[in-house]
C-alpha cells in the first residue's frame, strides 16, 4: 500500500503514500472536487493523447483496485473503494470525447457549458434524411408479417424492401460516423491554438457546440442502431 | 416510465406529420433541439392573408413525449392568430399531455419551435418578432 502514488483527492496535495501528509489524515474524497485530468496527469485541454489515459487509468487500476486492499483497516478501504469509483468515473468521462469536452469547459468556464437551442447546421440534413428513413423502416415493419417458420424467416432475408432499408441505414451512419470525425478533428485543431490566451474564449463556445453536435450525433446513431435491430428480428 | 394514453395515441397517430417548402408563401419554419437528449424538432405554420394559422405541420427526431408535444402543438396551431400561436406555453401542453417532470423539457422544446416558427414567418414578412427561448418557459 505505500507504493500507491496517487494525489490526495482530499486535500488536492500531490503524491500522496496511503495516508495524506498534506492533511494528516484519510479524508473522505469530496466527489464535487476531484479533477478528473488531474487524476490521470494529464493536462486539461481539447485533445487527449488516448493511449496515455489507457495506460494510466490501467496502472491506477492496477495498484487501486479495491480487491488488492481486503486486508488493510476500513478506513483505507473505504479510501481504496472510493478513489477506484472515482477512477472508473474518470475514466468514462474522458475517454467519451463529448463528455471530456463538456466537462473541460466545465472546469475552465466554472459553470455547466450553455446549450444552443438552434441545430448546428452541419447536421440538420442528416436529421431529416434519418427521420424520413425511420418512417419508411417504420411503414415496413407495420406490413412486414411473422414469419410462420425458420424456412420463411431465412427467405425474408433476402427481401429486397429489407436490403435496401439496411443499405440506407448503413449509408447514414457512414455520414454519421464522417461528421463525428469531421468534429475530432475540428477539436484537434482548436488544441493546437489552446494555449493562445486571446482565442481562449473562442475556442470554449466551438467546443460547447461541437460537443452538441456529437451528442446529436448519438442520438442519430441510436435510432439507426435500433431500427436496424428491429429489421433483423 | 409509463406513458399517459395521450402521448401513446399522439405517437401512434401522429398528426400533421410531414413538411411545407421552406420557401412558400406564408410559411414559417423552425427547428429547435435539444443537445443534451438529441432531440430535434421542426414545425411549420403556414399562415394565410388574414393572419390566421391555415394549416401546420412538424417533423421530430426524439421520444414519445416529444413527437406528442409536437404533434399536439400542430393541431393546437390550427385556426389560430399569430398572437394565440405565440401564447401557448408548454405548461399547457405539460397539462393535456399529462407528461411527468422527466418529461417537461420535451414540451418546453414544443413551446421554443412554436415561437421560433411564428417568428420567422413574420421575419420573411418583415413584421417585429418576439423573443424566442428567452428562459420564461418553465
């Protein structure tokens, strides 16, 4: 237990043993408080080296897991099961590029990013291409009868009101898949003028409607996903 | 969650699905979302000479509760003023629909796409517009 190099999520001092020589006791981490960038050493900015967090979040995992603390006292393993929830959370936070973007311009701005009620514009015709393809696969599953044996399921199949359904579902989601792309890299781009204190404020609005975008994004994926399933079944 | 009958007949049966040009005579557009769920919605008004709500029609990408708000938003739109239009307020539709407190945003999207409709017809037709999304919707 004395290897763990960890930063005391409770008094926020740095590499801290098992117990807090910053303020000589085991706090109960304040959840509102932890840093998930400073969790992982790394810097709090748009991009995020991928391969890094992975690494880190597995040696943290590694020395923190709460199975490895059964035989310490309770109070360190309630320590060890809080920093590892914290961990886990962390993880998922910054690893989804949506949520990492809203949380970091959480961090900077100090309040939750602002949403815009106005559509970005780069992906209003998906919107409506995707509605319109969601109601003709609706208006096909309506007609569509049970098939009465595995014989007439596996010929349906093969259905060409079916096929042609799938092959524009999967069209969509390419383009899909290319505007979150087109959003990756657009946030690569805003990283590498992040450090310019003047584009600052410029650079947090882009990425509050960016993170829109991929949240629209999702949504548009999840029907599609989903409509698809419906088709197989 | 439970869905009152309500939002199930307005998503079974939505009415007035579909689209005008955005570009024909007395039609006015508008599309509002929602990024932290995904929801999308457009509606259209299409209003004639006398200012009277002809007819109107709505798309929207969302959850039931959504595409109720929207539907039944379109069928409230029908027969009015701009000035009815533009009082209706989504607690109205909180109340017909009878959507839970998770729900409320859904009607609150209805409300916005309402106004923001309304507005850009009077826009194309260069009369003063109203305040969309000013935060008074609760």
């Amino acid at each position: 237990m004395n290897e763990i190099k960890v930063k005391c999520l409770g008094c926020g001092s740095l590499e801290k043993g098992d117990f807090c020589g910053g303020c000589h006791t085991i706090l109960p981490i304040d959840h509102d408080e932890v840093d998930f960038f400073q969790l992982f050493d790394l810097e709090p900015r748009p991009a995020l080296d991928r391969e890094l967090l992975d690494q880190r979040f597995l040696e943290l995992s590694r020395k923190l897991h709460p199975d490895r603390h059964t035989a310490e006292g309770s109070d360190l393993r309630l320590k060890v099961l809080s920093i590892s929830a914290e961990l886990n959370h962390g993880y998922r936070i910054l690893a989804d590029t949506k949520e990492r973007v809203r949380y970091l311009v959480g961090k900077v701005t100090d309040q939750e990013p602002a949403e815009a009620k106005q559509v970005p514009p780069e992906m209003m015709e998906l919107f409506f291409e995707v509605h319109d393809l969601m109601g003709e696969a609706d208006a096909y599953l309506k007609q569509r009868k049970p098939a009465a044996s595995r014989i007439e399921a596996a010929l349906s199949m093969s259905d060409s009101g079916r096929r042609e359904l799938r092959e524009r579902i999967n069209a969509l989601r390419q383009r899909g898949n290319e505007t979150v792309a087109r959003v990756e890299q657009e946030i690569t781009q805003l990283d590498a003028a992040w450090d310019d204190s003047a584009e600052r404020p410029r650079i947090l609005e882009r990425l509050s409607r960016l993170a829109d975008v991929l949240s629209y994004m999702g949504r548009l994926r999840g029907s599609l996903d989903d409509k698809e399933l419906k088709l197989e079944m | 969650m439970a869905y009152s009958d309500k939002v199930l007949d307005h998503y079974n049966n939505p009415r007035n699905m579909g689209s005008f040009g955005k570009e024909e005579d007395g039609v006015g557009t508008g599309i509002v979302g929602a990024p932290e769920c995904g929801d999308v919605m457009k509606l259209q008004v299409k209003i004639n000479d006398d200012g009277i709500i002809e007819d109107a029609k709505f798309k929207t990408f969302g959850c039931g509760s959504a595409i109720a708000s929207s539907s039944l938003a379109t069928e409230w739109l029908k027969g009015r003023t701009v000035d009815q239009a533009l009082a209706i307020k989504n607690t109205d539709i909180v109340e017909e629909l009878n959507l839970p407190p998770v729900k409320i945003h859904c009607s609150v999207l209805a409300e916005d796409a309402i106004k923001a409709a309304v507005n850009d017809f009077l826009n194309r037709s260069g009369k003063p517009t109203q305040a969309v999304g000013d935060g008074s919707a609760s």
